[in-house]
C-alpha cells in the first residue's frame, strides 16, 4: 500500500516552560520533510503498540534531548495534505519539560535552525506554520487549548 493511500498517526507535543514568568511552548522549522520550511512542534509518527504519551515522550527525547512530565491529550486535528498526498490524524499532547537546560538540536537534518520558546498566544505570528498546527488554530477548540497551555 502506498502513503498516498495510507492514513498516517502523527503526534505533536506542546513542550511547556516557565521562562520569563510566562508559560512557554517549544517550536522548530521543519527540515528535509514534507512541509519543509514550516514552523512545527516536537513530535512524529506513532509507533506500533505505544500509546500518545509514549509517543510523546519518546520524539521529545529524541528531538530536543529533554525528557517530559505531566503528558496529557489535548486534541486530535484531521490533516488531509492533498499537495503532497498525505493524510495524517495529528493527536496533540501537552507536556511540562522537566530541565529545559538540556534542550538541543538531536536531529539536525530534520530541524532548519534552533527550538524557539513562545508564547501560544504568538503561534499564529510563525508562518508558514505545519499543517496540524493551521488546522489546530482554525478549530473551534483553540480557545481550550490556549487555556491549557497558559499554565503548567
């Protein structure tokens, strides 16, 4: 079976942190991948037999070298890309990062630059942003999410 007939599960993890007295998320551009040049969250493909917050735990490790606790859904987007043929069901996660001294670039062909710490309330200002996060911003449940991801 081919991708381009193949639902996809994808999880993003919005990696919260206190810095500056204001609750943060971690975001990257994506690298060498479909939607190459687009602002992202930690996160990848679910793996066979793990759940979302092994997942989770598992891509931040792997991307930011930071390990997570406090992981919790928080929403699923469904992401048809039909330029590119894919079609992924995005579960979101939420996280408080335990050390944010240990975040660094792990995977550096896959990431365009530095992991940036903002706001949620600023997402929308990153553009072009990756298409679960467009999809996650024009739901009708942004509000809630920006309500968990202003306190930790």
């Amino acid at each position: 079976m081919s991708s381009s007939s193949t639902v996809r599960v994808g999880v993003g993890c919005f990696v919260k942190c206190v810095i500056d007295n204001n609750v943060k998320i971690l975001i990257g551009t994506r690298k060498g991948s479909h939607g190459a040049g687009a602002w992202q969250l930690p996160g990848g493909h679910l793996e066979m037999n793990e759940s979302f917050e092994e997942c989770a735990r598992r891509e931040v490790l792997e991307e930011t070298n930071m390990e997570i606790d406090d992981i919790a859904f928080l929403t699923a987007t469904n992401d048809i890309m039909a330029s590119e043929q894919k079609h992924y069901v995005t579960v979101f996660m939420q996280a408080t990062a335990k050390d944010p001294s240990t975040l660094r670039v792990m995977e550096p062909h896959k990431l365009d630059g530095e992991w940036q710490w903002i706001e949620f309330k600023d997402l929308n200002q990153y553009a072009p942003l990756f298409t679960p996060l467009t999809n996650l911003l024009k739901s009708t449940q942004h509000n809630v999410i920006s309500e968990a991801l202003s306190s930790i």
